[in-house]
C-alpha cells in the first residue's frame, strides 16, 4: 500500500528519482521504529544502551533501519505514528518535531510571524523573544538536535571500517545530517556540547566547543564528505548528495561573520553557484513547491519527507493546520480538516509585498495570504483573526486532490528544507558583499522574480535591503528568518516591526537575544557548558 511518488527528473532515459519512503527504503522504517532511541538528558546524553520497550526485541545493530530512522528523525517524533513512544520523555511528543520548533524558534521572534496561542507559555512568549533557559522550545529544540547526533554517532561506530559503496554512501550521508544538527546549534545556540563517534558515550561529559571551533569543524566534515556523496540529483530522493552538501556549505560560509567574526562572503558566493549549476531549475509555479505533490518540483534539492498514511507528523501538519483557521474552506482548499488558528503574519511582511496591505495592487504570485475577515494591522496578538492569514502550504496536489490520508487528516506534501531559490539568493547577497559580479547578482535575483510576475528590477534597484526583503518575499514561513535578521544586525536593533519587544508598534531588544540560552538543565548536567551572556 506505498503510493508510487517517483517523478521524472530527466535525469536520462527512463531514469526516476524515488522517494526515499519508496517501498525498498521504507521496508526499514518500521523496525526502525522499533528500536529505542530516546536520549535521558539528565545526564546529559545519556545512554544509548537502554533496555528495549519489548524485552523480546532483538536491538542487534540492523544498519539499514538505523540508517532509515536517522532520516525520518527529521520527520517523526517517536517510534510510534504520529504520536506514542516519543524522543523526547515529558514533553507534548506533537510539538517536539523539528521542524515546528525551528518554525517557533526562527519565525515567531522576527518580522514575518506571529502566534495567537497565549496559553502555551511555551511558544507565546517567542513571539516577543522572550527566550529563557527553562522554555521549552529552547530545551527540546537543543534536546531534538543531540539526539540525532546520538543517533549519527552510533551509526557510525557501528559501521566503522566497512568499505562497500552502499556503507560508504551511508556513512557519508550520516555524517551530512549530523553537520546538519550541529548548523542548527552553532545558529541558535553558539557554544555548545561536543560529541561525535570518537568520544565517550553513556557517561561521558562532553567538552564545550566553542562557536568558532564548531564552525571549522562543520566546514571540514562537509568538505570531507563531498566527493563521497552521490552527484547532483542522483541520490534516491528525500535523501542528500553534493548539491545539498553545498547548499549547507554556502549558509555556513554566507553566516560565518555572526559565527567566527571573519566573512566568508567569496566562499558562500563560490558554492551556491555550483548549486545553481547542478541541474536543478525553478519550479515554474512558485506554489508548486508547497503542494502535496511537490516531490515532482525541480527546484526541490533536500525536503524533509511526510506521507499521510505512512509518514505522520503534528510537526509536518503544523505548516498547513496552525495557519489556517475554520473559516478558511480547510478541506477543500487545502487539503485537511485540521485547522488551529495559530499563526499569521505580521503586518511588516505584507508590507514587503503592498506597504499599504491592499494586495490587489501587487502582481507577486508568491503574496499567498488570506484577507477575507482579516485585519492588516494587528492590536491584539492573541487574535488570530488580525493579521492576514498565509495560504501558502497545502495537502492539495497540482490537479487538485487531497493528500491520500483517509481520514483527510496529515498531509503527503514535504518539507522544502533546501531548494533552489536559496542559492540564487545567497548568491546575489554574497556577490554583492563581496563586490563581485552585480549584472550576475541581478540576473539571480530576477529569475525569482519573473517566475513569481513581479516586475523584473534594474541594477540600481539591487542593493542589500532589497535582498533581505526579497528573502523574505519567497521563504517567508519556511523558518530562515531570524538568521537573516542577525546577519544583516536587524534582529535586536536597527529595525522595528510590528509587537517586536512586546510593543504594538515595535522597539530595540537587547543583543544578547540573538543567541538562546542554554537549557538550565543543560548547564546543571554538563559543569563544562557556560551560559550564554545576558541569561
């Protein structure tokens, strides 16, 4: 019963890239699922040796459904459906998916999102940057990250010294999501625990690495595994090779100033281009890359994988049901009869595509937003209702179907967590710091816009605010934002939006809010880790 959602790439005669959930791969997923693999973060990292829910489980090390189950980590959150058998012991198992955190973590503080849900203490008090070293977002965010780091690790102990293509592949590909895992922590958490397949494990208390030794080490795992990784567009879909090996290589050098005080702006320039060159090409429909379908986007270089059926998330339903409300025609329109009424935008962002919020004045195929019964202007941020509502995902495929869940529930459409338009973005930005090419830095930029009918513009038109803004135009919602802002020194201060700091019309924040806290339990766990200053 595994649909067949394998779509020409045009990668020669009768070529298909699969699904990487196709019924070959997705025959280890279930006894992945099987095995234990939550982490108790009282001591830290804990103990992967743990007794096995059923004693008569046979936890002998099975590479292919460990290797499957570090994959759907990016998706799932337990070892059971959609809930049931969580990662992460005494948490709402539905809001611990990375993907909805980093959403929470990345959107909620910045220009583009905010939340109504004033009664999670949670993830209301982002919508202010109010982050604190008990929230837990921030801990099960820092908790969701090491555990597939834990997860890497003991893959590649286990595989140490096999040489077939197939373990070679794997390792390689392993060794990609946990630099993956460490992007996300040098990001939001700066100096932070360190430990791969070379240090203890169980017991051990990890050693503080510093942002900047992170950052080297990140560069040198990447560049060690990119000629072992499958070429552009080659690998089974869902599953990495060197495109998003560069993609991941050109966000880490196009951020390396927040991270090491040094740019890197030539280097980030350098590998988005080659991802530019490899073969991948625009979506011609921007909305396509959101669809229940958009496995067949040519634009798509890494998603994150969901199935209605097979695949079920709360994390992968939260980027179509927290957006939506009752109102909004839930089912038919976009594909679920879920509908929370959580997040919506601020006015600052529908500002980037009308200034005045009249969205008829704009050609901009990428402005997906919802109006009917809507307020442009937000006074009461616990109201869902003011602030347009983003239309932009949905469990609908091009022809118009509802995604295969019978019961019309969790969406087949997956996550665009790199896609093609971001190197064309970062691109544009690092060429123009670096004071390289600009006609070429236009050109990027300009295929974006005509693809979207925006009014193509010219080079005097190109500086770096219009990039930013642009950024936000075409990856609004997809949880990039606050990294942007700290770049560009927007975040905490030198620009203001609508309840930034808790005011309606918008006011300064501390800097020290352009890093989280590490977790208070963290710091009570590991005497090695150090508070991050103005906690």
């Amino acid at each position: 019963g595994i649909r067949d959602r394998s779509p020409s790439r045009g990668l020669g005669d009768g070529y298909k890239r699969q699904i990487y959930m196709n019924t070959k791969f997705f025959k280890y997923i279930i006894p992945a699922l099987s095995l234990v693999f939550s982490v108790n973060f009282t001591s830290c990292l804990g103990d992967l040796d743990v007794t096995p829910i059923d004693p008569n489980l046979n936890v002998e090390f099975d590479q292919n459904a460990n290797f499957a189950k570090i994959y759907a980590g990016l998706a799932i959150t337990g070892n059971k459906g959609p809930d049931g058998q969580g990662d992460i012991a005494d948490t709402d198992e539905g809001a611990s998916g990375l993907m909805r955190m980093l959403f929470n973590l990345n959107e909620l503080p910045t220009d583009e999102a905010i939340c109504a849900w004033s009664g999670d203490v949670d993830v209301y008090p982002l919508n202010f940057a109010k982050f604190t070293a008990s929230n837990g977002v921030v801990l099960n965010m820092f908790n969701r990250l090491y555990i597939q780091i834990a997860q890497c690790n003991n893959f590649l102990i286990q595989t140490e010294g096999k040489d077939d293509e197939e373990s070679l592949t794997q390792r390689a590909e392993v060794r990609f999501i946990r630099a993956l895992d460490y992007y996300y922590l040098i990001d939001l958490y700066g100096n932070v625990p360190f430990v791969d397949e070379n240090t203890g494990i169980g017991t051990y208390v990890p050693e503080r690495i510093t942002r900047a030794n992170l950052y080297t080490y990140i560069e040198k795992e990447l560049k060690e595994i990119e000629p072992q990784m499958k070429a552009p567009r080659a690998n089974v879909y869902g599953r990495a090779d060197q495109a998003a090996v560069w993609m991941l290589l050109s966000r880490l050098y196009l951020n390396a100033e927040v991270y090491t005080g040094t740019p890197q702006w030539s280097a980030a320039a350098e590998y988005s281009k080659k991802v530019m060159d490899a073969g991948f090409s625009l979506a011609p429909n921007y909305g396509d890359n959101f669809l229940a379908d958009n496995n067949t986007s040519p634009e798509m270089i890494l998603p994150i994988c969901y199935d209605g059926v097979q695949t079920r998330s709360w994390s992968g339903l939260f980027f179509i049901a927290s957006f939506i409300s009752g109102d909004m025609n839930a089912l038919v329109d976009f594909g679920t009869k879920e509908a929370w009424g959580g997040n919506r935008a601020r006015m600052a962002l529908v500002k980037k595509f009308a200034s005045d919020g009249d969205l008829s004045k704009t050609t901009d195929t990428r402005a997906s937003f919802w109006t009917t019964d809507r307020t442009f202007e937000i006074n009461k941020p616990t109201e869902f209702t003011e602030g347009y509502s983003v239309t932009k995902f949905k469990n609908i495929t091009k022809s118009g179907q509802i995604g295969h869940d019978p019961n019309q529930q969790f969406p087949d459409m997956d996550f665009p967590l790199f896609r093609l338009a971001e190197a064309n973005l970062t691109f544009a930005e690092a060429t123009l710091r670096a004071g390289g090419d600009k006609q070429a830095a236009l050109s990027a930029i300009n295929q974006l816009r005509k693809r979207a009918k925006a009014t193509e513009i010219t080079a005097t038109d190109l500086t770096l605010d219009f990039v930013l803004d642009e950024k936000a135009r075409e990856f609004y919602f997809e949880a990039q934002r606050r990294t942007d802002l700290i770049r560009y020194n927007k975040f905490t201060s030198n620009y203001t939006w609508d309840w930034k700091g808790e005011t309606a019309g918008g006011t300064s924040i501390s800097s020290h809010f352009s890093l989280l806290p590490i977790p208070s339990t963290q710091l009570v766990a590991n005497s090695n880790l150090k508070q991050n200053p103005g906690y």
